[in-house]
C-alpha cells in the first residue's frame, strides 16, 4: 500500500509540471486535496516559494530601507536688515508667510534690526525655496528691499 502512495504522489506531483518543465530554483510543489460538491476527492497542486538566504538581496532591501527612513536636509530660512524696510512690513511678512504669531513676529524683527539678520524658520529645501521666492515678490510688489538668504543646517 506504501508503495502505492509514493508512487501516486510521485506521478501526481509530476502530472503538474508541464512538460516534464523545470520548476523555478526555489519553487517546491504541494499536494493538497480539494473536496467538490459531488464530494469527490481530487489533486491539487500549488507551487510554493521557498525561503532562500540571499545576502545580496537583504542588502539591496537594507539600503532600500535605510532611503525610505532618510530624512531630508534641512534649511535654516533668514531675514536680512536694510535700511529702508518698515518694521511693520517685516512682520506682516512674518505673519503671512512664515505663519507666526504677532509676538514672536515682533520679536525676530528687532532681532533683524539689532543684528542684521534673523532665523524666520527651518524648512526642507523646497519649502524655503517657496518661502524665499514668495518674500522677494511681496518685497518688490510693496517697494521694498527686503532680502531673505537659506543656508542649509
């Protein structure tokens, strides 16, 4: 009966290759009985994907892994001190673009006019860009030579 067994499982899991086919390395048949209505028991054969220890591929997916989790550089946008600039324009400016609150608005503004220039945010380098490029146009819409510089952190 043993012999049998082995040898329908033996031609059952060669009537499933094609052609006597060479199966994918790594790729192992599996028998499984599927039961139908008439309650018939009948062969199925699925092929299962083996578990292969690939050094070169766990580095490929390590390094893939490490480029999803790499955060961005980031850019430190400042505001830099003219003489012809209104104080008040420099805080709307602050308010509108860079979203602050009229307090600390005010406050990085006299920083501006004591030192030169002041930190107005940090930002990924498109962000800072767009922030750059949106105060040099409200500047020159408004008549004034408010310049703004990033420099990366």
């Amino acid at each position: 009966m043993r012999q049998f067994l082995s040898a329908f499982c033996i031609s059952v899991f060669t009537a499933g290759i094609p052609g006597n086919a060479r199966l994918p390395y790594g790729t192992y048949p599996v028998m499984s009985m599927a039961i139908s209505r008439e309650s018939h028991a009948r062969p199925v054969i699925k092929y299962r994907q083996m578990a292969i220890h690939n050094p070169q591929r766990e580095k490929d997916a390590q390094e893939d892994a490490d480029l999803q989790s790499k955060k961005p550089p980031l850019y430190a946008v400042f505001l830099l001190n003219d003489d012809y600039t209104t104080m008040d324009f420099v805080i709307h400016v602050l308010e509108t673009i860079f979203h602050m609150p009229v307090v600390e608005a005010t406050r990085i503004m006299l920083h501006v006019h004591k030192s030169g220039r002041g930190l107005a945010g940090i930002y990924t380098r498109e962000i800072a860009e767009t922030k750059l490029d949106t105060v040099h146009k409200i500047a020159r819409e408004h008549e004034f030579p408010l310049k703004c510089v990033m420099e990366k952190e």
